[in-house]
C-alpha cells in the first residue's frame, strides 16, 4: 500500500514473474489472475487507514503452469508502473518479491 498512489496517465500497476538468478528456461509458462496481471484503478489511490477504514488490498494471483521439477528455481515477480521502483539494489524488496519453487515429480 503506498499512500497517494496513483497510476499514470490511468495505466494500471502489473506483475511479472521471472527466473532471478539461473536459466530463464527454467520458468516456461506463468498464469495470471485476473488474466492480465493487473491491480484495478478501483484501489487507488490509497489515502490509509483513517479514510478507508474496510480498505481492501488488491490481489493478482499467479499459477506456475510449467516450472523445472526436481530442483530449486528462484523466481522474482515485479511490480511496474509509473514511479514504482523495483530495481533498487539496496532494498531487494521494494516493488518486488524473490521465493524459490521447488517442484517435485
């Protein structure tokens, strides 16, 4: 949640996942929910808890389809949107997430 956020020019914020470190080839296929990956323009901006007091978070959904089995893939998903940084190396968090999958036979 990011106070007075507002997507540019009326674009909403979208996320993409991707293979962090290792082969590219390793992630073959992502699904998105709603289809494309994107946060509504109904939830912003945010203006915090005072003013919306049953503010709900947005949620996009992501469903690994074809991931590499048997052994550990780092995968990053990223935020993007007019003025969302997500590349900033001294905080791995901000306007992204990094996890591992590991899927088994």
């Amino acid at each position: 949640q990011i106070i007075g956020y507002r997507p540019g020019a009326g674009v909403p914020v979208s996320v993409d996942c991707k293979v962090q470190k290792g082969n590219e080839s390793d992630l073959r296929s992502v699904d998105f929910y709603p289809g494309n990956g994107t946060f509504d323009l109904m939830y912003y901006p945010y203006y915090g808890k005072i003013t919306h007091v049953n503010y709900t978070s947005p949620l996009v959904a992501m469903h690994f389809t074809d991931v590499k089995r048997n052994s550990v893939v780092p995968i990053q998903c990223s935020l993007n949107g007019k003025g969302i940084v997500n590349d900033l190396h001294s905080d791995r968090f901000l306007g992204r997430i990094i996890f591992t999958l590991n899927i088994g036979k």
